[in-house]
C-alpha cells in the first residue's frame, strides 16, 4: 500500500470527519490503530506471519472484547447485551458466597441505583441473572467458563478460585464507567450514555470465554523495608494484583534497612530494628546526605492478619519474606549477638551490606522462634527466604574459617540445611533466593533462582526471578533528574517485560514466575504505582495466557483500548509504556 495513499486518509479521517462528529476520536479507535499499523509497514518488506496475524486481530477485534490477560478462546454470540438492572440478581452456590459478596460490592455503587440481590436458590437457572456455580468435574484446577447471552450471565469453575478469576475477566467486559467508585450523580449521566449504558441499563457484551492459567505461580513482591507503606496502600496493591489474576503476594518485611513485622517472642526487632536515624536523600552519591528525620515503622500482629484476610478473599496467599544471614543489619542492630560484632546500625543508605548472622546454635534457635510465629500469621505453605551469599568480609573472616566455613556456600547451606528440617514438619515449603550460593536441594524447598538458562535443568519446582522480573527499575532510560525517575538499576521497558516469555516458556520444570518492586527510591503509593503500572499487565498475560496466543502488539492494542480506560477510573497514576 502506498505509503502517502495511507497518510491522507488518515488525514481525512481525523481531521475533516471531526469537524462533524464530536466523538470521532473515541468511536473509531480501532480503525486509526489499524491504520498507524499498517503506515508503519509501507515501504518496507511484507509483514511477517505474526505481523499478518496482529493486522487480522485489529481490524476484526471488536473493542469490547480486549481482554488482558487474554483468555484461551473469546467466542461472539448473537448480537444483543446483557442488561443489567433493578432486577438483576445474583444467584451462588454456598461455596462461592464470598465472590457473590465481591461481586456485589463490586456493582452495588454504580450509575443509575441499579439494585443487585443475592439468593443462593440455584433452581433458578432460567431467570434474568448472574450464576456463579461450581463443577468439580472440570479439569483446569485455576479455569473457568464464561457464558454471557442476552438472559444470562453464567460463570463455571472447578473451585471459588476460577470463579473470582471469571469475575475479574467478567469487570473487563463491563464499561469503563463500572470501574468508577462513586458513579451514578445526575451530571455525569452524559458520560455514562456515551460509554454504552443507556438509561437505567448498564450493559454487557454476550460472548462464551474459556480460559486458565499457563503458570499456577504467578507472584508480585512488595519491598517495606526500605520504605513502609500503609494498610489502606497494602490492600489496593492486592487488589491490583486480583484484577491481573496474580495469586501470590509475597512480602519483603526485612532488610539491611528496616524489620517491619511484629515478633512477640523478639520485641526488639521492632523496638530497635524497625527505626533507622534517617534516610539518604536522592542517589547513593558522595557524599552522603541524609534527610535527619527518624524512620520508624512496623506492622502489628494484627495488623497482618487483617490484610491475610482481605487478600484470602480475592485468592490471593501472602509469602513473608525474611533476609538472612546476609541483608541482617536491622536483625543485628536489635540483637548483635547473633553476629560477630558488639554492636550494629540499622541502614540509612541504599544497597546491600557485609553484615551477616553467624551460623550458631543461638541463631538457629532464633530462626524457629521466629518462623513458627510467621506460620501462625501466615496460612501460606510458603516462606520465602532472601539474603544468601554472603558478602566478601565473610571470606575474610577467621573465627568461621576456624569453624570450617571456608566459602560463602558453606554459610548459606548451615542454615538452610538445619532449617529445612523445621520446614518439613510444619509442612512449610522454603521458597530459596539466590539458587547460585546454596548446594542442597529437597522436595519440602522450592529453589527461586535468577538464571533459567544455566540453572533450570538443575532443579525441579523453580520460580524465576531475574532482571526482566524488578519493576522497580526505570520504564525508560533518562538524564531527568525528576525523582520519579530515579530508581535502583537500570531500566526495563513495558515491552521487554511482555517479550519475557520467550526465556522460559520451554522449560517444564517451572512452576511460575515472581516480579519484585523494591522500594530504595520508591517512597510513595503515586511512584509504587507509576512503576507497577502498565508493566504488571504486561506480567500478568505472560503467566496467564497461552504461550503461544502472545503478541506484543495486540497487548498494547487491548491495553489502550480498554484497560487503560478502567484504570484511569480507579484513578492510578502511572507512565506511559515506556
């Protein structure tokens, strides 16, 4: 096509024809993008197959239908919608009353005074409603269906988890404005009539979806140790990650920087341990400066089991995550007898520091306490242990050598060694950072480790993290000294996030994969989510979704197409793609 043909009718279209129509911009979307595409391959050779399958996506895609993570199948019906009213109704087995209840709570606010009612009778199948039913007969453990016809909404799972996941896919279908926590005043009912609800109607597309998860792992860390963040925070960033159908929050509760979990056996660690002097401002630049305000935060007991609770009903298990022997110096600053020296400080820098614990009797013992208090908060079968190999002091120091540590491996294996056996009778598995420094493996361990392409044939039940997994990098690279442009390491781009997939979607040994957000130069909910935000997304369809369905393209289509929009309503403050 030529090239100059493609840019006047681009020109026709957005220019003369809006002069006429208001909303040009918003109703044909699709059409401009198909264009813009198909602009950037003029002149140039003929479009690949995975090209010619996205042009195919985008000119036959209906807007209504973009969907991320994308679902195994999205199946049209008749045309028509599902109209949602004064009299819709929402009918659940007694197993998935708490997704009713989300649901509900979920629609309740919306434009209108739409009214939503449960009832637990399901001999109702031939009426105006919402099913949400359970078939343990179904194979995918995480799968569901979807059937949306003009009399029906029905969601069918194995379990409530495949249910709450039909639900979430069920929020996307729904229009932008459903996202909105306070819709429904008289001068926004303009609004809601361009968006597709008419009257006192909001309305769905009907459809038929099947769909589960590639990887039954798929984790998002949460770093407050560098900086804490509030409960009201915690619980939106579980929910951001049940609206992805990620199923595993895991929670960096300490570091050289901070603890930041009550331990009622250890006091100290809060008391001590939970405050540093200050915090450097900026980058780890000479000299240092700090910002000579104390630091001082933790989460209670109850606390934790507040937010266990919110994130157990959107299917969703919480791995604590606990720094040792290395990254210790908050642990040491409240008890340095478990180190070698008199006396520590919890960290006011950035970075990772030689400080470590040694491997004693005293130690061990610590370590039980304090992980059979994480086992009664924590119901997950998971802990998660970070801070193995040590750093170069270690090899330098005598008193081990004497001891017959003679390398950084030795250190990591006493503890992992002595605490597997604890792990095995508490029926906890140990989730084990750094796979490169530790030498034993075991069925009751999964091995987290950072190269799939040297390690994954070593080790089975491995979870991947690696560069492509840290979101707290920076989106793009950049000189702007703005300090949401600052950030811990280099940069990773929405798009090389996306491509992850191709590292290890060959390996049959993975369980699933983690991203982590570290907090050094992350101090805000608005910085939290301008690093999250879209690049989870873009996470989330890579450990969803088939392997072979992903296409970087069509992602960043149905993103802008519809998540973008449902995200704005929420209010999210994030970049761009890049």
């Amino acid at each position: 096509m030529n090239e100059n043909l493609i840019w006047k009718i681009i020109f026709r279209k957005l220019v003369f024809k809006s002069i006429f129509r208001e909303n040009y911009f918003s109703e044909n979307y699709f059409f401009i993008m198909l264009l813009f595409v198909l602009a950037s391959c003029a002149n140039k050779e003929e479009p690949n197959e995975g090209m010619k399958r996205v042009l195919a996506d985008l000119s036959n895609s209906d807007k209504n239908f973009a969907v991320i993570p994308l679902p195994d199948s999205i199946v049209k019906m008749e045309k028509g919608k599902f109209q949602m009213n004064s009299k819709t109704k929402i009918y659940t087995a007694v197993e998935t009353i708490s997704e009713a209840y989300y649901l509900l709570s979920f629609l309740k606010g919306q434009p209108n005074n739409i009214r939503y009612r449960l009832d637990e009778d399901m001999d109702h199948l031939n009426k105006y409603g919402i099913y949400l039913m359970i078939d343990r007969k179904m194979k995918e453990e995480e799968g569901y269906s979807l059937k949306i016809t003009k009399d029906y909404i029905k969601i069918v799972a194995k379990n409530e988890k495949g249910v709450f996941y039909g639900i979430q896919t069920l929020r996307q279908l729904m229009p932008d404005i459903a996202e909105e926590e306070n819709a429904g005043s008289e001068n926004k009912l303009i609004i809601y009539v361009k968006r597709g609800i008419i009257g006192n109607n909001m309305t769905v597309p009907t459809c038929e979806i099947y769909d589960s998860p590639k990887f039954l792992f798929r984790g998002m860390k949460l770093d407050v140790s560098r900086h804490f963040f509030s409960i009201d925070f915690i619980k939106k960033y579980i929910d951001m990650l049940a609206m992805h159908k990620m199923n595993y929050f895991i929670w960096h509760l300490s570091d050289d920087q901070g603890w930041r979990i009550e331990i009622k056996s250890y006091p100290e660690l809060t008391a001590i341990g939970a405050r540093r002097a200050e915090t450097i401002e900026g980058k780890n630049f000479n000299p240092f400066k700090g910002d000579g305000k104390e630091y001082f935060h933790f989460y209670t007991q109850e606390d934790i089991r507040e937010i266990v609770d919110y994130a157990k009903d959107r299917h969703i298990e919480i791995i604590p995550e606990i720094s040792f022997p290395g990254h210790a110096s908050a642990i040491l600053a409240a008890y340095p007898g478990l180190g070698g020296q008199k006396e520590y400080n919890v960290k006011t820098e950035w970075g990772e520091f030689d400080n470590y614990i040694y491997p004693t009797s005293e130690s061990l013992l610590f370590f039980k306490s304090v992980f059979n208090e994480l086992k009664g908060l924590f119901p997950s079968k998971y802990i998660q242990v970070s801070g193995l190999g040590a750093r170069s002091k270690y090899i330098e120091d005598k008193e081990l050598k004497n001891l017959g540590f003679q390398k950084t491996s030795d250190l990591d294996d006493f503890f992992i060694n002595n605490l597997k056996n604890w792990s095995e009778t508490s029926g906890k598995k140990m989730i084990i950072g750094d796979i490169a420094s530790v030498s034993v493996t075991s069925r009751s361990q999964v091995v987290l480790m950072a190269d799939i392409q040297k390690e994954s044939g070593k080790h089975k039940n491995v979870i991947i993290l690696d560069n492509q997994n840290f979101l707290d990098f920076s989106k793009y690279p950049t000189k702007k000294k703005d300090k949401d442009q600052i950030s811990f390491g280099g940069y990773l781009n929405t798009k090389d996030v996306y491509l992850y997939h191709r590292t290890f979607q060959k390996h049959s040994t993975i369980l699933g994969a983690e991203a982590t957000l570290r907090s050094d130069y992350i101090f805000s909910e608005e910085l939290a989510f301008k690093h999250l935000l879209p690049r989870l997304p873009a996470l989330s369809e890579v450990l969803w979704s088939n392997q072979d369905s992903l296409n970087w393209y069509s992602f960043k289509s149905r993103f802008n197409i519809n998540l973008k929009g449902k995200l704005d309503k929420r209010n999210y403050d994030y970049s761009p793609f890049f």
